[in-house]
C-alpha cells in the first residue's frame, strides 16, 4: 500500500511538472510572437544583441587592443582610412578599437547600476505597498526626497562628492534611479495585496516575508524587465554624460561618453573623434528602447492575441 501511494504520488508531480512545462512552452511561444510581429522590436533586439557580442569579444574585436591605454603620437589625428576605420584620437589611438572596448564598459555599467537600483528599490516598493500605513508613509516619503531632484543633477553632486571615476558614477546613478523602482514595485503590490492568492496564502500560515518573496514580486516581474530594458539605454546616456562632464570615467579609460568630451576639442579639424563614440551612444540608447518598448507590448495583458 505505502508503494502505491508512493507512486501514485511522483506520478502526479511529474503530471503537474509537465503542465507546468507546457504551460511555460506556450507563454514563451505567445512571447516570442509578440516580439516577432514588431519590425522594430526585432530592429533592437538585433542591436542589443550585437552589442553584447562586442562586448564579449571586444579583444579580438579591436585590431589595436593595446590602444586602450597606450599611445601612438607617430599616427594621431589620421583619418578614416582601411588601417584605421574611424581614424586615431590626438594620442594616436585607433578609435574603432576604444569605441569597440568602450561598449563592454557601457554594458558593464549599465547592467551593474541597474541590478543595484533594483536591489534597493524593489523592496522598498513592495514593503510599502504590501504593508501599507505608516511603513508606505515613511518610505514614499523618502522617495519623493529623491524625485524632487533631477535625477542628473543628483548624480552630479553624488559622483563629485565621492570623487571622480567609473565606480563613483555606478553608485550615483543606482542611488538616484532606485525611486523609480520603488513607486512602480508599489503600485503593484497595491494591486496584488487584496488579490484571493494572497488571503489562500495566509490562511494557510504563509509570513508576511513568504507572501512577499513567493507571491508579490513573482507578480511584478513583468513592468520591473521593461523598466529595465528602457533604463539601460538611460543609465548608458547618463554615464556618458558624466564621463563628458569629467566626473565619471577618466582618462586613459576607452568610455564614450569621456571620448566625444575629449573629441570636441577637435572637432572642427577632426570630428571623427567625437562622432563615432557619439554614435555609439546613441545606437545603443536606440537598440534598448526599441527593445523595451517591445517588452512592454509582450508584458500588457491587452495587447496579446486572443
């Protein structure tokens, strides 16, 4: 009997893993559709795709990889020319090769600054929607403090403040965009805290920290990827801009926005060292808002196919 009940029980988790399987199988399918009927969503994939592969393979990517650092004065201000594609900087440096180099710190960047917005944010958001009361109070309160700055401005002052460089300009950023995060996670978990999941998961002796970690975020992880997805083409323009201002990246470091800073000086006589870079960035900021804004189509309910 007890060898029955054994396996009539693994046979009914198998049954249930391979609903679950199935059920995984058609969203993504549903998913990949949406993406797919969207020309322009396809358009941001492909760069964002392209994208990371430089970043990955920029060292072999770069014909001049030790241009990162070094320099060359015998070659500077060259033209675009078949040796130098986007022609050498005022040190003799190949600028393909740093813009190239340049990408895997844009992305490294932006992926650690957003990965820590979120670690702050998302449970601020859903601790104050989840609770509600005094705890919401306190902390919309808190992030309303921090709305109330332009969000560069703040960057600025925080990245100054702690002295200039790659790591000062991460932490600025994840400390002035986390507010965002937290109002969206908020507005959700508003939402989802009255839902029947919710009382079926305290009744049956679920905590607060259970229902939260188990059922709440599982729920808000939909308009979190698309914010996501939108605020890497941000945080990238924004460490540019800072790298152009002088408080983010400094030199010899290949980033691009401290690249199109250092090219202006040359424009007139030189533009391409300020113009590649400059298109770096925005092809970039192009691909993950194409992407996002696909994302956001995947993610609505009232845009799927009935």
């Amino acid at each position: 009997m007890g060898m029955t009940g054994a396996r009539v029980n693994t046979s009914g988790r198998f049954e249930r893993l391979r609903r679950a399987c199935r059920t995984i199988r058609k969203r993504a399918g549903v998913s990949w559709y949406q993406l797919r009927r969207n020309r322009l969503t396809m358009v941001g994939l492909a760069i964002v795709m392209l994208l990371a592969l430089v970043a990955v393979f920029a060292p072999f990517i770069a014909p001049y990889p030790g241009d990162e650092e070094g320099t060359s004065l015998g070659n500077r201000l060259k033209p675009p020319s078949r040796e130098h594609l986007f022609g050498t900087d005022d040190l003799g440096r190949d600028v393909f090769s740093r813009v190239v180099l340049g990408a895997r710190i844009s992305l490294r960047v932006g992926v650690i600054a957003i990965g820590a917005t979120m670690a702050i944010g998302i449970p601020i958001g859903a601790m104050a929607g989840f609770f509600g009361g005094w705890v919401d109070e306190a902390m919309m309160r808190l992030t309303d403090i921090c709305l109330a700055f332009p969000h560069l401005m703040l960057a600025l002052a925080i990245s100054a403040a702690l002295g200039s460089g790659l790591r000062s300009a991460m932490l600025a950023i994840s400390l002035t965009w986390w507010p965002w995060y937290a109002r969206l996670v908020r507005g959700q978990a508003l939402q989802l805290r009255n839902q029947p999941f919710v009382y079926a998961a305290r009744s049956m002796g679920a905590t607060d920290a259970d229902i939260i970690l188990r059922h709440i975020l599982p729920n808000c992880i939909g308009p979190v990827i698309v914010n996501a997805s939108l605020d890497m083409g941000y945080i990238i323009l924004a460490t540019a801009s800072l790298g152009f201002i002088g408080v983010g990246a400094q030199a010899p470091t290949p980033e691009w926005g401290l690249m199109v800073s250092t090219g202006r000086k040359f424009f007139l006589t030189s533009p391409w060292m300020a113009l590649f870079p400059g298109l770096a960035i925005f092809v970039a900021v192009l691909g993950f808002n194409l992407l996002g804004d696909g994302l956001r189509d995947v993610f609505d309910p009232r845009s799927r196919p009935r």
